[in-house]
C-alpha cells in the first residue's frame, strides 16, 4: 500500500455529500473542484453543507481529503417552501390566463355577434325575390 503524503496546509471546504452506507461522499474546495473523502479521514460524521477542514493527501495518483474535521454543520433545512411556491407561481399563472382566457373568448363572441348583425344586415338590403313589384299575379 502507499503511504499518505500529508502537506502542511490546511484547505476549508462544504460538504457536497457524504453516503454513510457507502462512507465516502465529496467535498467543494474553495476553488471549484470538488475532493474525493472517505470515512476513515472524517473526525466526525459530516452531511451535506457542512463546513469541514481538512489536509489533501495524494493516494493512488488521485487527491483526498483527510483529517477531515467539521467546522460549522450544515443550516438547519427550512421547511420545503418550493412547493407551496411553486403552487403559489401556478396558481399565480392560472390566474393570469383566467382573465386572457375570458376575454379573448369574449372578443370571440362580440365579433361572431358583429358577424352574425351583419348577416342579418345584408338580408334586410337584400331583395326579397319572392316578392315582384311589377303587380303581376
């Protein structure tokens, strides 16, 4: 096995995730990339988004986080708004079309009646050809 080449410096990251069934997870590194950790590194148990600590170690050519340690846990999770919010944007939505929807189909029906008064219009000029003027019967 290959022995851990510890450096000196500590790096600050959040916890992308972490599987305790499988006991590895991830961490974001402060520049973007995210770092292999395994629970035999972890001081403490550790979830998504808490703030760790740790030293990067390289191991089998890739790098790892060890000597893991929990800074700041995670937020408190706040209760799942995004579906009363997604509910409140539908209805929002929904409501919106209600009033577009009323009203074209409001046009709609002025402009079949508007259709319909000048049909009726245009028998009324027309000639009745039942009739002849001509006094003949």
């Amino acid at each position: 096995p290959k022995k851990l080449e510890l450096p000196t410096g500590r790096q600050r990251g959040v916890c992308r995730w972490f599987l305790d069934k499988k006991k590895y997870g991830f961490i974001s590194s402060g520049d973007g990339d995210d770092i292999f950790v395994h629970a035999v590194d972890v001081a403490e148990e550790i979830v998504e988004g808490d703030v760790v600590e740790y030293s990067v170690a390289e191991f089998k050519g890739r790098s790892k986080a060890v000597e893991v340690v929990k800074v700041e846990g995670a937020a408190p999770k706040a209760p799942n708004n995004n579906t009363e919010k997604k509910k409140t944007d539908k209805d929002t939505a929904a409501a919106a079309e209600k009033p577009a929807a009323a009203a074209a189909e409001k046009a709609a029906d002025e402009k079949a009646e508007e259709e319909q008064d000048h049909d009726d219009d245009d028998d009324e000029k027309a000639p009745n050809d039942d009739d002849d003027d001509d006094g003949a019967t």
